[in-house]
C-alpha cells in the first residue's frame, strides 16, 4: 500500500464513524450493465463470513437490487458499471448525493462487495482528501464542510482508479459459489439419519442473523437469529474495533448503542459451537 494511502486508512481507523464520508454529486451512469448476468441471480459468497445473496435487476430503472437470501432487507440498490477492469456500484442515497462503491470480480473470486465496505471505502476516501497539507483529489471536490462533516465529489473513474485498486488490495477476498451448488453441497454432508433422530446442523449465516431493527438506530439494536444457539453479538466500528460485545442463547439480542458517534457500524454474530460467523451493516444516527 502506498504511504499516502496507509496514512487514509490509519487515520480512518482512529476517526471511525467521527470524520466524513465521501458522497459524489449525482451524475448519469453510462451503460449500465445487470448484475446478476455476472456473478449470477443466486450466490453464496464464501469467505471469512457467508452470505446467501439473490440478485435482480430493474429493467425499468436500471438499477441492481442485491438481497441476502431469506430475507427482505436490500443490502445493495445500485447501476453498475465496468471501467478498465473494476465494477462501480453507483448507489443513489439522497436526491443530491450518491455513493459508489468499487468492486472487483474476477477468476470466481469479489472483493468490496460486503455490505459495510461501501461505507469504509467512502470513509477513506475523505481521508485521502482530507489530510492535513497533502490532501488528495482537491481537483474533485465540489462542497467541503469540516464542521458539519460534509464532503461531496465529482466522480471521475479515471482519477480514483489508483485509490479504489488499492483499497480494494486490502479487502478480504470472496469466493462465488452458484446457490444450487452450495445447497447440494450442504445437503450431500447431512447425516442420513430418520428425521426424528436427527439433530438439528449448524445455522447457515442467514439463521444467525434473520433481521436487525432499528436500522438505521439510535439507542439501542436488537439482532434476531433463527434460533437459541448460544452466539456472540458484537458490534464493531469499521476499521474492526469492538465497541460492543454480548454472549446470549435467545433468539434475540439487544446491544446499547449510547454515547456512540454517528455513522456506519457493522454487527457481527458468531455461533459458539461451530465458529460460523455473519455480519450485517448498521447505521447509527445522532
């Protein structure tokens, strides 16, 4: 990683959900491609979290909706485009302010793809411009507003390439695997025992996290899984620190939000009798 870069990224890791994120005046993405003709309409992504994904595309409006499979909440609503080997997922968050989130897909592996990653690679980004005399990027900035942690942008693929690679080279790696694939998969391991006798297999990640509300939060949160597997809920901000952490066998975990910053969160649930783990990202608001 470039030094410029490592510093970005220290400095997001010590200003975590405290400082700007990076948004980009709206613009018109060009040739919009769908989503699901490239990785698939059904996946699992495999890697240090599972997540079963069902993935269409609007035909209407253009935009891709990627969904976790079994549940309701879109994680990504995005146009999608290619240029020079990277994908950029334009999210339109507000009329006058969306966000993009840079993707690499390639040799069956994605990486920036995760729900949180879009919200740590606008995080950096403001880094990046907002250093201290060696700030970069000043040729995109169109509104910066220190004291009420505003900094929107001019996309430009062209410039932000060499931001977006090598975040991107930090990022862990995921492994796409066709759902009907990953289900015979699962169901080939099952013990062929009767029904009745049958003890009950290790939650998928959808089960280890079934819904998050209130999200976006404010005081508190609450995580409800499929069932009463004794799990760890933390909550962690985006460069990976625990902020918040309880064991629980219910169903249902509530975590204190109070005293912390505004900004993007992400909730990770992990099974203590196997190691299975699942995340979600999560809003805070003041």
């Amino acid at each position: 990683m470039n030094p410029r870069l490592l510093s970005a990224v220290l400095l997001a890791a010590l200003c975590s959900g405290c400082g700007p994120l990076a948004t980009f005046e709206p613009y018109t993405p060009k040739h919009p491609l769908n989503l699901a003709k490239v990785l698939g309409p059904q996946v699992v992504l495999l890697g240090p979290d599972t997540l079963p994904l069902t993935i269409y595309f609007d035909p209407a409006t253009r935009l891709n909706h990627v969904v976790v499979r079994g549940r309701t909440d879109t994680i990504v609503r995005a146009w999608v485009t290619r240029q020079r080997g990277l994908y950029y997922l334009t999210c339109p968050k507000a009329p006058d302010s969306y966000w993009v989130q840079a993707v690499r897909i390639r040799r069956g592996r994605v990486q920036g793809l995760m729900p949180f990653e879009a919200a740590r690679q606008a995080e950096i980004l403001a880094g990046e411009v907002t250093l201290p005399l060696v700030g970069r990027y000043q040729e995109l900035v169109v509104a910066r507003d220190d004291q009420h942690d505003l900094l929107r942008l001019r996309f430009d693929a062209r410039v932000l390439r060499p931001f977006y690679q090598s975040v991107l080279d930090t990022l862990p790696k995921y492994r796409i695997v066709p759902a009907a694939e990953f289900d015979a998969a699962v169901a080939a391991k099952a013990p062929a025992a009767p029904a009745a006798k049958t003890p009950a297999g290790p939650p998928t990640a959808a089960a280890l996290i079934q819904s998050v509300y209130p999200n976006p939060a404010r005081e508190q949160v609450t995580v409800a899984g499929a069932d009463t597997t004794p799990r760890t809920v933390q909550l962690l901000s985006l460069s990976g620190q625990v902020l918040r952490s309880r064991r629980s066998t219910a169903s249902r975990t509530t975590l204190d939000l109070t005293g912390l910053p505004a900004g993007g969160y992400v909730l990770r649930v992990r099974d203590e009798t196997d190691g299975r783990t699942a995340s979600q990202r999560l809003l805070v608001q003041p």
